[in-house]
C-alpha cells in the first residue's frame, strides 16, 4: 500500500519565518512541510504555511 503525503512546498525563506515563529528546529518544519508527522505542532506549521502562502499571492493581485 502506497502512502499519499500532502506535502507543501514553500518559498525560499519561508522555513526560517515557519522555525522563529514556532521556535522549533528547521527539522520539525522540514518534517511537517513534508507531511512525515501529525502532531498539533506540525499541524499547525502547515496551517500556516499555507497562510503565508495566501497572504504572499493576494499581495501580489493587488
């Protein structure tokens, strides 16, 4: 059985705002951007990653 990761790729830059703002290791957000883990932690980085992600293409309409 094949396992579907749903993972979020992100602009240069983004990982190191994703580690200060959660205080955590550029492993923890490379583990969660990758969709490795589960935990509320990673759930949360990439609940806001794809913030970020919104957040840069609605500044780039306007």
């Amino acid at each position: 059985m094949q396992i579907i990761r749903n993972e979020i790729q992100i602009p240069t830059g983004f990982s190191q705002r994703l580690e200060e703002e959660f205080k955590t290791s550029k492993q923890s957000v490379y583990n969660a951007l990758k969709d490795h883990t589960q935990s509320e932690l990673a759930k949360k980085i990439r609940l806001r990653a794809k913030e970020m992600m919104i957040e840069q293409i609605t500044g780039l309409i306007i």
